[in-house]
C-alpha cells in the first residue's frame, strides 16, 4: 500500500545547484523524504518523529 502525498515535494532551503537534494513531503501523520537525484524510493517518517528530528538539527 502506498503512502498518500500532498502532491508536492518540498526541496531543501540548503539544496546545491550539483543536484544533491533532499527533498520532503507531507502525508497523513507522516513525513516522506527522497533524494531528488533518485525520485523512486522513500524514506517515510512519522510526524513526531520527523518534529524531533528537526528540533535536534536547528538547536
């Protein structure tokens, strides 16, 4: 079963022009994140889990 997005992929504000992207979308209670160079797979987090992830990279 696949995870339902919002449709848009979000690419990081820390993104290079080389193409080294990460790029995040939003789905119901969780977060998906993909590498822009390989679209396929994805890394699907939860969204409390992806809110302490970010608390801890912005400290």
């Amino acid at each position: 079963m696949g995870v339902r997005l919002d449709g848009r992929w979000v690419k990081s504000s820390r993104s290079h022009a080389n193409g080294n992207c990460v790029e995040v979308a939003a789905a119901p209670g969780s977060v998906a994140v993909r590498d822009s160079k390989d679209p396929g797979p994805r890394l699907r987090i939860t969204a409390p889990a992806w809110r302490a992830f970010l608390d801890r990279v912005t400290r």
